[in-house]
C-alpha cells in the first residue's frame, strides 16, 4: 500500500498515540514551564532589587566615609597650616620649643582626625617632623621627591598626591597622600611643605565582603584602592578599564552576573564603583532550580505513563482500522470491522463497513460499464467489416479485372488493404487524428470508385490537430452515414467534407472546461438531410443516454449490426456509439451533436480534447 508522504515535517507521519502523547505533554508541561517561569523571573527581579540596594547603600556608606576622611584630612591640613603660622611668626619662640610644639601638635592631629595615618612637615629650613618615626629615616628621599617638587607652585590649596611612586608607601601599608604648599598666612611667605597620610585599607575595611568589591578611582581613571580580590573577573585589564565608561548595571563575565553601582566623591572627583557577584548574592537560586527541575521530572514521568495508558486504549482499535484499511486498499472487499462501542471509533468502523460495501458496488458498477464497452467495441468491429462493403469491393476488383483494367484494379486492391490495415491492425483503442484521417480517405477513395460521380470528398485538417487522440473508428461511422442517408439519395452528385480545427470550450458550449483548446472534427455533407423532430431526437440522443426510455434503448441495440439500407436504426445506433466511446474515453463534457435541415444536408460534430 502506498504511504502517504510530506516535506512539512515528521508531524504528519507520527501515529496517533504519539500525537495524543505529545498533546497531552504540552498541555501538562506549558502551565508547569509558565509557573516555573514566572516564578524565577519574579524571585530573580526581587534578588536584582535587594543586591541593588544593598550595593547602593553600600557604595553611600563607603562614599560618606571616603569624603569624611578627605574632609578630615584636608580640615587637619588648614589647622596645622594656622598653628604652624603662629609658631615661625612668634620670634620669642627658641627653635627647640617650636620644634617641640610642631611634633606635638602632629601628634594631637592624629587623635583628633579620624581616618588619618601620619603626618610629615618639612619647615623652610628644612628640617624634617613626623607623627611615624618610621619616615625620619626617608628624610632626605622624601624632601627630593617628585611630591615636594610638585606643591612649589601650587600656593596654599590642598592637593591628592599621584597614588603610583608614593614615598610613604610602606611595604605593609600603602597611603592616600594630600599635599600643600604652607604658607605664612600673616606675611604669605613660604613655611614649608605639608603631608597627610590616609591608610587605605582604613577606608574600605568597613565594606568588605565575600560577595561585593569595592574600587576607587581618581580623577585619570586610574584604580586608587581596591579591596581584596579573590574573583577572577578582576583580572582582566580591560574589563576593569571599561568600570567607569560602561553605562549597564549589569554585566556577564564567564557564565556569572555582576551588578555596578557608582557615585562620585565631590569635590575631589573621585569615583567609588561597586560589584556584586549575582551568582553568589543569590544563594537560593539553584536550591529553586533543584526543586522545580525534581517537581517537573516526577511529573513529567507521571504523564507519561498516563499517556500511554491513554493512548493505547484510544489507538488500538485505530490500529485495527488501519490494518483492515490496507486490506481493502489492496482488494480484500470481504473485510468488516465488529465494534460494539458506540463512540467515534465504532461508528468509524460502521462507515467503513458502509464504504467498503459501496466500492464493492461500484467496482461491479465499473465491471458492468466495461462489459458494456466492450459490446459496443464489438459492434463497432463488425460494423468495419460488414461482408456488403467488401463484396461490394471485390466486385469491383472483378469488373475492373475483366475490363482488363488492371492498373486501376491494383489500385482498388491497394486502397482496400490500406483500410482494413489502418482499421484492424494493432489493439490500441486511442489512436491519433492522423490515422483517423488515413483511415477515412482510404474509406472515401473505395467509396468513390464503387459510386463513380455520386459524390466528391474533401479533408480538411489543421495539421495543429493531428496528435491529439481520438478512439479508434469515430469518423468512418459518420463519413459512412453520410453517403447512405445523404449524398447517396440526392439526385444530383453531391459532395463530403471532412474538416477538422482547434477552437475553445467556450465555443463548443463546453463551459466546465474554460477556455482550454478542443479539437473539433465535422462531416458535412450536402444531402436530403433530416426533419426536425428526428434531428431533435439524434441529437438527444448523442447528448444524454438517459434521453430514451429502456424500450427505445433496446431496440437500438438490437438494431446495430442490422443494414444501413434496410433501416435508420443501424444509423442511429453508429452515431450513439461514436458518441458514447467519446464520453467514456474523456468525459461527460464530450460528445457529438448533429446540425442537419431537410433538402440542405447534414453536419456531424464531434468534439475530444486537444492534445490528449
């Protein structure tokens, strides 16, 4: 049995349980994805707003200490400028009492300045103070850096010291430096050069955390301080290089997501830039995953062994109907099927049996029609080769041989072997407009020998016409009804055309088809012709078979192998066959039809499709 096949996909040749499982499955497992999905997408939003709070708040905490201990230590910068004034304007003072209040007062600035670390001063002469012992030893490295180098010019503003070459930087502390030129703020001559030193760690010790990473950047993008780092999103240069630039609150970074906040430090310009690491804030969103992925897999399995249950019970009587529906297809008629449900399927099965009794009917339907062409086939044959027409023929042959016209009794002889070659040769029952034009003018040339000057013939053929099909002796019925019931009881000689053209449907009157080219072949002749109500009673019969009661019908079929010159019968009966073989072979829209008036002559049409 042949299978039905698609390039639409594998969905329409997947059998029905599979199909039920498959709808069942998305009916049961979208709610479920939906849920799943509108469950972390909620939970996933409610993370991303707590993890944004919770690092804006931090990077405000962080940014609030930041600005207080540069405030602190820019404050503690302008009140040592004061105090130092006094002392090297105060000419009472001995130089060691003033250098005793200088370190004192370096001391007491670091109980009183939060955040603060250390704090140098080198005088006009020189000499060198600090709260850290630990720098007396770096004097001179200190006072011919680049640091001093750089507030020579800068009057009395408080300065952030370049973070790279710092010379206060300790191997096991690094410092935030501010710098400022001292100046005498009674007479504005120089005093020296002012150092404060802020511990970096001190500065973001109070936002560590294993999850968020804090940065400092100054005002040339460069990182001042970072805390410590122990996620390898942090070693990539240019990722860290972008933290200021990026205008995204979240970035992607080997499979994990990361959150940004930032906030700029006025009014030094500096910028404090926060990242949390999603992955870790949000600790609970595997645990989620873990327990709807476990939901959905114990019922997914649930549904699955539902559905084959289901599906078995619905598609074994289907698999019944498939297998009983390939033995009808391959010619078991005697197949029925016997359910005692009263569903879709047992009424499925009823209409099966219903229509397996049907096309049993018509296949004897069928077998009848076939028998029934058959019988005209036979008809038509015997009408070929009625003895009358090949006596008549021979008796010719016989006159013109003892006429001693020998020639012209060879020809005769030649033209009746052409005929009865073209007409009873081979078994094809279509044959091409060609040969049935052959076999016509070989008809038409015996015909003239036996009647002399009765009658002429002309043919007429579009050469476009020729390969179409027509079946086998349609026109020599008609040529020959032509010369016994028309030219032949004309007093005078007449003549027979046979024309043959392509014309449309629409002009045919053969409207189901449209304008798609038929071939229409006409023989004409200019005989006694017809009455009206015989021609209206051909014609309806040429057009409908069901035009005549079963009595009339009987009596052409009787009437057809009966002679043409002691009855019309046998003219009726060859004018319906022609007409029903046409019918049979290429449909109802084909046929014959005849025009005809009486003392004018007869014209009969037939109609098959072009290039069949």
């Amino acid at each position: 049995m042949e299978k039905v096949t698609s390039n639409k996909g594998v969905a329409r040749n997947m059998s029905i349980k599979y199909k039920i499982a498959f709808i069942t499955l998305l009916v049961a497992l979208i709610p479920m994805v939906v849920l799943s999905s509108l469950m972390l997408f909620f939970y996933n939003r409610a993370i991303m707003q707590r993890a944004d709070k919770q690092i804006e708040e931090n990077i405000r905490i962080m940014s609030d200490r930041l600005s207080s201990v540069l405030q602190n230590g820019e404050l503690c910068s302008n009140n040592l400028t004061i105090e130092f004034g006094n002392y090297y304007n105060d000419k009472s003072l001995k130089q060691v009492t003033r250098d005793s209040k200088v370190t004192s007062q370096l001391s007491q600035s670091l109980l009183i300045y939060n955040g603060i670390s250390s704090i140098v001063f080198i005088d006009c002469y020189g000499r060198f103070f600090s709260s850290d012992p630990g720098f007396l030893n770096k004097s001179d490295e200190i006072i011919n850096s680049d640091f001093v180098a750089a507030l020579k010019d800068e009057g009395g503003k408080t300065l952030m010291m370049p973070v790279d070459d710092n010379p206060f930087d300790k191997e096991d502390k690094e410092v935030i430096t501010m710098g400022k030129h001292v100046l005498n703020i009674v007479s504005g001559t120089h005093l020296g050069y002012l150092f404060i030193n802020m511990d970096k760690d001190y500065l973001i010790e109070s936002s560590q955390s294993e999850i968020s990473y804090y940065f400092l950047f100054d005002t040339n993008s460069d990182i001042v301080i970072q805390s410590n780092i122990v996620d390898p999103i942090f070693t990539d240069e240019e990722l860290m290089d972008s933290l200021l630039e990026t205008g995204k609150k979240r970035i992607s970074y080997n499979k994990e997501s990361y959150l940004l906040a930032r906030e700029e430090i006025d009014p030094y310009k500096w910028t404090v830039v926060g990242i949390t690491n999603l992955n870790k804030f949000n600790v609970t969103g595997s645990d989620l995953w873990f327990i709807l992925l476990t939901t959905g897999s114990f019922t997914a399995v649930l549904l699955l062994v539902s559905v084959w249950f289901s599906a078995n019970f619905v598609t074994r009587p289907l698999k019944v109907l498939h297998d009983g529906a390939e033995e009808i297809a391959e010619g078991d008629m005697s197949v029925r099927f016997r359910f005692k449900t009263r569903d879709e399927i047992g009424r499925l099965g009823r209409i099966f049996n219903y229509m397996t009794q049907r096309n049993l009917e018509l296949l004897q339907q069928v077998e009848d029609e076939a028998d029934k062409k058959r019988e005209y086939e036979l008809a038509l044959i015997q009408e070929q080769v009625k003895p009358h027409f090949l006596y008549n023929t021979l008796d010719i042959i016989i006159m013109l041989i003892e006429m001693n016209r020998s020639k012209e009794a060879s020809r005769v002889t030649h033209k009746l072997a052409s005929y009865y070659k073209n007409s009873l040769s081979g078994s094809d029952e279509i044959v091409s407009v060609e040969r049935e034009i052959q076999i016509i003018r070989d008809y038409l040339d015996l015909q003239t020998m036996r009647y002399g000057d009765k009658f002429s013939y002309e043919i007429d053929v579009d050469e476009k016409a020729y390969n179409s099909q027509i079946p086998k002796m349609t026109l020599q019925p008609l040529v020959e009804n032509a010369i016994y019931h028309g030219v032949k009881n004309k007093s005078s000689s007449g003549k027979i055309l046979v024309r043959g053209r392509i014309i449309t449907c629409a002009e045919a009157g053969i409207e189901q088809d449209g304008d798609n080219l038929i071939v229409e072949l006409s023989v004409i002749d200019d005989g006694v012709g017809m009455a009206e109500d015989e021609l209206a009673k051909l014609n309806a019969l040429l057009s409908e078979e069901d035009a005549f009661d079963s009595d009339e019908k009987k009596a052409l079929e009787e009437a057809r192998i009966t002679d043409h010159d002691k009855t019309k019968g046998g003219s009726h009966f060859g004018l319906y066959s022609v007409a029903k073989r046409i019918r049979l072979y290429f449909g109802k829209s084909y046929g014959a039809k005849i025009e005809s008036a009486e003392g004018k002559g007869t014209t009969v049409k037939v109609y098959v499709p072009h290039g069949a």
